[in-house]
C-alpha cells in the first residue's frame, strides 16, 4: 500500500456505484461485484472523495463535522483511507 500523504487527492474509482442509507452507503464495484457499506463517518469521507480530496482535506472537514481531537481524527481518516485503497474503490488523482 503506498504512503499515504496528506496532499495525495483522492477521487472515487469511476465503476464504483453508491447508493445513500440511513445508517451510511452501501457501495457496489461493477468491475469485481464486490458490495461494501459505510458507517456515517466513512459514508462522510467517501462523499467528499466524490469531489476528490486529500487526507488533511478530509481531516479538517471531519473536525468540523464531528467532535473529536486532532490526532484521533487524523488516524482514522488515514485507516479509512487506506482502507478503501486496499478495497480498489478509490484511486489517487492525476
């Protein structure tokens, strides 16, 4: 998995497809048939990498959002970015 760099851009992978829930997204990889949900705070954070974003991008509007210190803030949005890396759905940008 490469570094993940907090000025990388991130966008969503364009054959991912998500649909809004109440409790998050659930998200639906037309190139492997794979099905994921997202809780709220990743349903967030894939929503803003729609838009493409960085981790500090993403960090900061996570704060704003949410009521938590920087540091755990930080480390989350790193996990949960490098998670959908490591799931193919999102792809730095160019």
């Amino acid at each position: 998995m490469p570094d993940l760099i907090e000025n990388t851009r991130w966008g969503q992978k364009p054959d991912v497809v998500s649909c809004t829930l109440e409790s998050g997204n659930a998200l639906l990889d037309l190139s492997s048939s794979n099905y994921y949900t997202l809780n709220g705070s990743a349903a967030k954070i894939w929503e803003w990498i729609g838009r493409e974003a960085s981790v500090a991008e993403l960090v900061e509007r996570m704060m704003e959002t949410y009521e938590v210190d920087r540091e755990t803030c930080v480390a989350d949005v790193k996990a949960i970015v490098a998670s959908l890396e490591q799931m193919d759905l999102i792809v730095p940008s160019v």
